[in-house]
C-alpha cells in the first residue's frame, strides 16, 4: 500500500472526507502553487487557479480510480487549469498566447512579488520563448527538482521525450542569455 | 524500396559513422546537462502567510458548495452580462407589441452570437457557463430531440481543435 492510499480511501469516505481534504491541501499547496506560478508568473492569477484547481480535485475525488499516484493527478489538473487560463486570457485580449506571454513578462518589472534581479528577468524572458511543453519540462526539472519519472507521469510523456526536452530547453536558454542584452 | 536515389547525394562514410554519432548523442540526452550558467533561484515572492491563508480559502469554498473561484472583474461581467440580456427582453417584449414582424432569437445566427460574445469580452470557459445557468431552466429535452450527428463532431473538432492532446483522452478505456 503506498502512502497515498490511506488518504485517497479518506477522501473517498463521506465521514473523513473534510478532514482528508485539509490535509491534501496542506500536502500540495505549496508544490502546485509554484508550479502553476511558474506557468502564469503573476501571484493573484496563480492564487486563483490553485484554488480552482483544489475545488475541481475536490469535486472529481469520487472518479480518482488510483490508476495513476495521487499527486501525478494533482498535477495534470493544474498544469490543465493553468494552461486554460492563460488561453482563456490571451483570447480575451484578442493577441496571440506567445504575444500574452511577452506582456506577463514585462509586467514582471512592476510586479511586486517578483524580485528577480537582472539575470532572474533575462531567465524569465528567455523561457517565454520556448515551447510550452519545453518550459514545463524545464521549471518542473531545474527549479522543482523533479525526477523524470515523476515528471513523466505528471505529464503523460516517455521519460526519453522528457529528457530531450530538457537538454533543448537548456540549449535555447543558454543561446538566450548570451545573444541578448 | 531502391538502394539509391541518384538525385540526392549523402556524406561519405554517412551510414558507417550513423550508428555511433546516434549513441553519441543519446549518451549526451542521459547526462544531465551544464546549468552552472543559471541562476539557482527564478525571484518569485509569494505574500506573507499566503499558505496559511489559501488552505483556510479553499476550505470555505469546498464548504459552502462554490464552484468556482470568479475573479471580480468577471463576476461583474456576468451581472452586467444579466442586466444587459434583461433590458433586451424588456425591449424585445415592448417591440414585440408595437410590431407584429418580430426578430426572436432563433433568427440570430450562431457565429452572430458567438461574435458578440467575445466582441465583449465575454468568454467565459463551459464551466462557468455551467455555473451561471439556473439548471431547472435548461429544456434537456430539446438537446435529446436533435441528436448531435458525428459529421458534426468532427467538423467542430477540426474547427476548434489545436491539438488532439487538448481531448486528454483515455486511451485505455477507448475500444479499438
């Protein structure tokens, strides 16, 4: 029996359920905001989704059928979430999601939870050019320090897809940094 | 399948030498790659006591049977969203009395409506027109009535389908 599965069997039980989702946000709260930061930059919009993304977990507990582990689940809803909402502003605002994605970026400077210095920006400006799938890869690697299993599991991809994904996005950061200003 | 095609030429030695510039760069992928040039943190701060206060927000939400965390923005769009539908009724209704030639809302095309919609920035994800929409007044019967043709499936999808990754399908429980 893995760790996850007394908490599953709680939050399956009408009488532990309460209780069982306090302690599931309390496990994940921290893991899955950064993650979803990482993918909408700014703190409010990252506050939203992981609420959004806690009361759909809430509200799908009883069809979670343990095929996958619990936090691989956890983590496609809010990458799902977090990618839906950057759709859903970028088509709002009538622009592309890589033109949306510029604009988070500069709005990085007046953002007062970000406190990046000069390189932390340039980071920030170089992975808005990547491929989304390239920059989940590389936040959920370099800064979450994930191993590739989980990563593969949370993303549905081979852990070789993963892995070239990496080296690319790493590749194309490093081409960033040194040919701009 | 011909050993050669005389309009295209290859290096010398291209397929000998394949084999160990393949494993090459494969070893490559499996070693972790230099990031000694990154800096170690990306210089996002969250609020103070942030994470005490989220668990307390979701737990009121799941408590009090909220669906959905609306932004204010949004929230206020959906009652101007209902004053403006309401004013059109009213309208429609004193219109319909002065004129017996009458616009209903069947004459209005669906790209009209679902110009207007985003015109007005007014996109609002399924679910939270799910959330909007008072349940009782949705005539179920009515979508059972036109059942919806797979022609029609497809052209939507091939319409509004980016990527077929988007469907999230379950490839284990489809029947092949």
């Amino acid at each position: 029996m893995s760790i996850e599965e007394p908490l599953v069997l709680a939050l399956q039980e009408q009488a532990t359920q309460a209780k069982a989702f306090e302690e599931l946000v309390n496990t994940y709260k921290e893991r899955l905001y950064w993650h979803i930061r990482r993918i909408v930059l700014d703190h409010n919009d990252a506050d939203d989704v992981l609420q959004n993304t806690f009361i759909k977990v809430y509200k799908s507990i009883n069809g979670f059928k343990g095929d996958s582990k619990l936090y691989s689940w956890l983590y496609r809803i809010a990458t799902n979430e977090a990618l839906t909402f950057l759709k859903k502003r970028s088509k709002e605002r009538g622009v592309s999601e890589e033109t949306y994605q510029q604009h988070l970026v500069a709005n990085l400077v007046s953002d007062v939870y970000f406190e990046g210095d000069t390189i932390q920006l340039k980071l920030q400006k170089a992975l808005a050019t990547l491929p989304q799938k390239q920059k989940l890869v590389f936040n959920m690697k370099y800064f979450q320090e994930m191993k590739y299993e989980a990563i593969s599991e949370a993303l549905g991809t081979s852990v070789g897809g993963l892995k070239a994904s990496y080296h690319l996005a790493v590749q194309k950061i490093q081409s960033y940094l040194t040919t701009h200003d | 399948m011909k050993a050669d095609d005389p309009k295209f030429k290859i290096p010398d030695h291209y397929f000998e030498d394949f084999n160990d510039r393949l494993f090459a760069k494969l070893s490559e992928v499996n070693e972790a790659p230099d990031t000694s040039f990154l800096p170690k943190h990306d210089g996002f701060q969250v609020p103070q006591g942030y994470f005490k206060k989220v668990t307390t927000a979701v737990m009121e939400h799941t408590h009090q049977g909220k669906s959905k965390v609306i932004a204010f923005n949004k929230q206020f769009m959906i009652y101007w969203a209902a004053a403006a539908v309401a004013v059109l009724l009213v309208l429609g209704v004193v219109w319909k009395d002065q004129h017996t030639a009458t616009i209903s809302f069947e004459d209005l095309a669906n790209s009209d409506i679902d110009n207007y919609l985003e015109d007005n920035g007014l996109y609002l994800t399924t679910e939270e027109l799910v959330a909007a929409v008072d349940e009782e007044n949705l005539l179920l019967s009515e979508i059972d009535d036109e059942r919806l043709e797979a022609d029609h499936i497809m052209d939507y999808l091939d319409e509004n389908l980016g990527d077929v990754e988007d469907l999230n399908l379950d490839y284990e429980e489809l029947d092949y």
